[in-house]
C-alpha cells in the first residue's frame, strides 16, 4: 500500500524536469495565460536553484544520493526519484543541443512533451501506480536495482 506522503513527494519530484523546460514554452505563456500557474508551482524549485551557487546541481546531487540511493526510502519514491532525475539529464541533453541549433518549434514540442510526461505521472502517481515511460523506466529500475 503506498500511503499519501509518497504519492505526494512523488508529485513533487516530477517539478524539477518541469522546471528545466519552462524556457522552452515562453512563447505559450504569452498567448495562453492559465499555463502560468505552472511558473508559480515550480517557483519553490527555482528559488532552490537559484538561491544557492550551483543550485541546480546541490538538488541533483541531494535527490539522487539522498532519495534514489537510499534503500530506507520506499521503492516508489525512489523510482519516481530516479525517473524524474533521468527525464531531466534528458532535457539538459536537448537543451545543449538546442542552443548549438535553434529550432523554435523542436523547443515548443519539448515543452508540451515533458508537460505532458508531467500530466501522466501526475495521475499515476496519485492513482498509486508506477508511471511508466518508455526509454526511462527500464533505465530507472535499473540504477535503483
């Protein structure tokens, strides 16, 4: 049975992916307004972030030896952890590539791919079920294994 608490900081967890893609869809906060409560939820990552040097790095660093590594934190959370973690590497990946080419449109498609990611572990989470992602949930499971 997963209690609450886990379904909760799984949840959670899946804001920094979010977060690292926000760039990507300023375009879509000025012609769809209601899409800027993503900006105040994933606020608390950015102040973390950006609040300390090499914030961002401290977090991944904090999550990965701290939740995913940990085997006193319970399995869902620690998958969730590393799923999350691994989504994130990825976009760090394609922002890189991004920067050498700029392609508006693959940026945009970036943004509604992972906030669509978001939407689906959102729901499995709170449903109590591992999300599955193909690519990254076979990778997650086996860096906690």
């Amino acid at each position: 049975m997963i209690s609450t608490l886990q379904r909760i900081s799984s949840i959670l967890i899946y804001l920094i992916p979010l977060k690292a893609v926000l760039p990507f869809g300023s375009i879509l906060f000025y012609k769809f307004s209601f899409l800027k409560i993503i900006l105040y939820v994933t606020f608390p990552i950015a102040i973390i972030e950006n609040s300390l040097p090499f914030g961002s790095l401290l977090l991944f660093i904090i999550l990965f030896a701290g939740v995913v590594r940990n085997p006193n934190v319970p399995y869902f959370v620690r998958f969730n952890g590393c799923q999350a973690l691994l989504l994130d590497i990825a976009l760090i990946l394609f922002s890189y590539l991004l920067r050498i080419v700029p392609i508006a449109e693959l940026g945009l498609f970036l943004f509604i791919l992972t906030l669509a990611i978001f939407i689906f572990c959102l729901i499995q989470c709170i449903s109590g079920i591992e999300p599955e992602i193909p690519l990254i949930s076979k990778s997650a499971r086996m860096q906690i294994f």
